[in-house]
C-alpha cells in the first residue's frame, strides 16, 4: 500500500497487478512490453551484429493499374509498389540506391523504419548515380519507405513507394500476407495509350483508383487464402500519399491489432481500425468458417475504386510457407521472391516506355495541321501531365521567332526541339532541358519554308507534335 498527501489529504492507492507486468524501466532506459500475448521486446537494445543488404533501383515504366488501364509509374526496381523488404529487428541494412530514371528525374529515399540523418541519406540522387548508406532496424513492425524528392505528393503518387518489415525474433508462425494501400491519379486521358499522373488532382485528392497492391481488385481477383482457425497475419501499409484506410474485413473480427506493427501496441477485439498515410499496423484474425471475406478500407466514398480483396477460407488450403523472402513480390502480397519486371495478376505487363512510333503525335493537343499557320513570331506553348496543350506550331519563314514554353510539370525535365522530320536524326534547333514548374522563353533563329517536327527530347514518343514554317 502506498500513500501520498495532495493538499493535506491522505489518497490510499492500491498497486493492484491482474495479470499484467507493471511497465517500468529496463536496464537498457526502456519500458518493456507487457502484452501477455508475446514477450518480444518493442526495441533492438543495440546492432545484432547481422548485415543485409539492400538495393533498390529507381526508374520509371508502364504497369497496368486497373483492367485496360496503363499508366506511367515512377518505381523502384520496376514495380508500384516497390518490392516487399523484410529484415529482423536490429540487423544493419547496408543500403544501395541506383538512380536509373528514364526521364532525368532525381529520386531519393526515406526509410520510415531507420533512423539516419535526412541530410546526409535522404537527399536525391541524379540520374546515374548511386548512394550508399547504413541504419540499424531499431524497431519491429511495418514500414513505408518511399522517395522523398520533392514534391514528394508526386513522387508517391506516381508509384514510389514499398513496404519493409521488421520482423522480431520470435514472432510466432502465421500465415502472412503484406496489403499496401495506395491512391492513383491519371490525367483525363491516355497519350499512345499509357496515362500520366495528374498533379492537379493530387493536390485536390481526388484519385481515380485507390488500390491494394498496385491494382485495382488486385485480391478480388486472386484472394489470398487461408485455412479455417488457421492464425492470419497481415501486414497493412498505407502508402497514400494522402487518404486514410478504415481498414475492415467483412464477416470477420480482429483478435489483435498492433499499430505500427510493433508487439508492444496492442488492441483486441477491433473491427475497423484507421490506418494514417504513411503509417500500417499489423492485424492477427482466425476466421473458423469456410467461404469468402471481403476486406476493404470502409471508407466508402473510396472503396469502389478498387481497395477491396478477398481472403478466401478453405480448408484444402495449401500450406503456409515456412518463411518469407528477404525482398518479396508486392503483386503477391509478399509471399514468393520478387522478381525484376513482375507484373500484377490479370496484367498485360510493363514497358520501359510508352507505346507507340517517334512518328506518332501527342493526343494532348487540340490543334491540327489543316488549320496551323503562323501568327507572329511569338510562340506559345504549355507541357503539363506530360504532354503538350498543342501538336502543332507555326511561324513564319526566314523570320527568327521565340517559343514561350511553360513547362506545368514539378520536377519533370521538358524542353522544345525542332527537326526536320519525325526520325530526330537532323535537328534545327535544340531547347535547353527545363525542370516545372517554370516558364522558359527560347530564341529560335530564322527557318526555310517547310513542314518539320518537334518534341521534348526526354520524352520522345509520348510529346510531340508538327512545325509548320510558312
């Protein structure tokens, strides 16, 4: 019995312990955990001595996001999301970032598990270079790592984004499966083809698919499954960039859920839990019962946009694997190795570019080449979602002329050249390489009478378009 005096008054506090370990200080300055379900501890005391090593390649391609729909994603090692990392808790990372983007882009990373000076480790990289550092996994639970290059909303809404487990030592056996919930945002229409992200409406958050896995009804599709009373385990990250995930499993209950995915956060008993942009949790469920569970984020007004999957309960289940690969494939949840180039389930595959002929034009403008004649030498020309607001341009002969080239694309390198015909073999005029949001003016000298071709240089088959000299 303890007594303490507030005010002159004597307050009697009983210490009552009902099954539970008081929380007090360890040796080494933490408190302990204290779930009565696991005894693992909530932080690594010090480096285990383990290194792993890790590399990722940032580049960007096309991967099919929805049925029929492609879209230009900014990736690591070629997937949205990126691969699925797993390491254990206190082992060194020995990190490796190659910048191999295919349209002079800087990227960078931002590791939710590490804790590393974001001046030194997080800065972007340019294009062909690499970087190099370590961090110790401190931390158990499920991360975001992502390319914080700003503007960062493009960065992850374009595709640049992954989950990394942390997994303590004796976690016990589970059958696991890694959710990574995420927002797309395609312009208004495909150019050859292949949409780009539009920014405007990721700054307004208005996505056009919100998504598990890189995919619209990726786990509709092909549900995870599962045995009857068999432990389930997953791993849920919601990469955003910017909306919620009330995330909740349809004819189920959550015995557990750990915020973060961290044992010493506990709640039992949970049907919906809210999972922040760039944060996760783990949540643990047995389901008894054959048949099909529908898991989605309740928020409703985004919920047919594609964020639902199925866990499928059968009792002719394979078995769940022994262990789970060190970098695993997204598009299955995590559970076999990641493979260079995978594709989500249903899809057509990706393209290190977009498709279609250098000779083909951009479907952004409105212009044609009946109806294009000069007007002055005064040139006016925007680039925004990757693609021109015109396909042709006019100017008159043996006049020098300027092009007013607003380039509305943040971080996105454009430029305005001119030649002689749509094979870019001869060119006339070359416009230095602009990085948006910014407004450029180039000063074209006097050109012969002629119909001739231009483009943005770093994305030649996707922005182009007719000059017309008369």
């Amino acid at each position: 019995m303890k007594r303490f005096v507030i005010g002159g008054v004597f307050l009697e506090v009983a210490l009552l312990i009902i099954g539970l370990t008081w929380i007090g200080p360890s040796s080494g300055g933490h408190a302990e955990a204290t779930n009565a379900t696991t005894a693992v501890a909530y932080k690594a005391d010090h480096a285990n001595g383990n290194v792993v090593d890790v590399s990722l390649t940032a580049t960007e391609t096309v991967q099919e996001i929805a049925p029929g729909v492609k879209y230009h994603v900014w990736t690591f090692d070629g997937t949205a999301p990126g691969p699925v990392i797993r390491v254990h808790l206190g082992d060194t990372v020995h990190f490796t970032l190659t910048n191999a983007s295919t349209i002079g882009m800087q990227h960078s990373i931002d590791f939710h598990a590490a804790m590393t000076p974001w001046d030194k480790n997080y800065q972007p990289v340019d294009p062909g270079q690499t970087k190099t550092f370590d961090w110790v996994a401190m931390y158990p639970g499920v991360f975001m790592y992502h390319c914080g290059t700003p503007p960062v909303l493009q960065h992850i809404a374009n595709g640049m984004y992954g989950a990394i487990i942390v997994e303590p030592d004796n976690l016990p056996p589970a059958r696991e499966y890694v959710l990574v919930a995420s927002e797309f945002y395609p312009g208004p229409k495909p150019i050859n083809g292949v949409y780009e992200g539009d920014y405007d409406a990721m700054l307004a958050a208005r996505p056009t698919y919100v998504v598990f896995n890189g995919r619209a009804d990726l786990f509709k599709d092909s549900p995870l499954v599962a045995r009857p009373n068999e432990l389930i385990r997953l791993w849920v990250l919601d990469a955003g960039p910017t909306l919620t995930t009330a995330f909740h499993t349809i004819g189920a209950m959550f015995d557990s859920v750990y915020p973060d995915g961290n044992p010493a956060n506990v709640l039992h008993g949970v049907q919906t839990y809210n999972i922040p942009p760039g944060g996760a949790a783990m949540f643990e469920l047995r389901i008894p019962d054959p048949g099909l569970y529908p898991f989605v984020t309740h928020s409703f007004a985004y919920t047919g946009l594609g964020s639902v999957g199925l866990l499928k309960i059968d009792p002719q289940a394979p078995a769940a694997p022994a262990s789970y690969p060190a970098m695993g494939d997204p598009f299955d949840a995590g559970v076999t190795a990641f493979r260079s180039g995978a594709t989500p389930t249903g899809s057509t595959g990706g393209s290190t570019s977009s498709t279609g002929s250098s000779s083909s034009t951009s479907s952004g403008g409105s212009s044609s080449t009946a109806s294009c004649t000069p007007n002055g030498t005064a040139l006016h020309i925007a680039a925004k979602n990757a693609a021109f607001d015109t396909d042709c341009l006019a100017a008159p002969a043996g006049k020098p002329f300027t092009i007013m080239f607003d380039n509305q694309d943040p971080g996105v390198p454009h430029n305005i050249s001119i030649y002689t015909d749509s094979s870019a073999t001869t060119a006339l005029f070359k416009g230095e390489l602009v990085s948006g949001p910014t407004m450029t003016t180039y000063k074209v000298p006097a050109l012969k009478a002629g119909t001739y071709f231009f483009r943005c240089d770093v994305h030649p088959t996707t922005m182009t378009g007719t000059f017309v000299v008369s």
